[in-house]
C-alpha cells in the first residue's frame, strides 16, 4: 500500500439518482497528511476485511467522511470506508476510521 503523505486522495459517497437509481458521486479531493497502519490478522477479522487489507486513520473531528464512503488515491487503489468512530482521550479527540481495500 502506498502512504498517503501528502497525496490526493478522492472521496466518493453514495448519492440518489432517482427512486431505483444510485450511483457514487465525487464529494470532495483531499490532500492527506497521515499514514494508514494496517490492523492485525485479528482486528482485520473483526471488521470483516482480508488479512493485510484493512487499515486504520486517525484525522481531526473535523473531517467530513461517513461509512460506505469511498476513497482512490492517484494510483487508482480504492477503499472502501467500514467504520468511523469518535475517541475521546481527554485533550484530544479524533477520528479512527477503518478502511478495507477494494481494488488496485
């Protein structure tokens, strides 16, 4: 997997067409400055994604990303967002969001 330092990193989310129609739309570029780590065998398990698949990122609050968002860096990877939590250590709060990787 390629870091993220740095890179542009597109976001797509899930947008309704019509009643029976619904297609990913492109929400935002972002210029990311962080490193995903790779879970464990166990805790890639837990999330339901393939062992050396599944990352996790820690950003500011602020960030606008949902679960079922996705993302595509430059080299065209893409991943899918499985979950995105609040962790709260007192002084600093952020988001960890587990992203499990979809294709090349």
């Amino acid at each position: 997997m390629r870091f993220f330092f740095d890179e542009k990193i597109i976001q797509s989310r899930l947008s309704k067409v019509d009643d029976y129609t619904d297609i990913y739309a492109t929400v935002t570029a972002l210029v990311w400055t962080t490193k995903p780590q790779a879970l464990s065998d166990q805790d890639s398990q837990m999330y339901d994604g393939q062992v050396g698949q599944t990352y996790q990122i820690f950003t500011d609050l602020d960030l606008d990303i949902n679960e079922n968002d996705r993302l595509r860096d430059t080299f065209s990877a893409e991943y899918k967002v499985h979950t995105v939590s609040r962790v709260d250590y007192g002084v600093y709060p952020y988001k960890k969001i587990i992203i499990i990787k979809e294709k090349c």
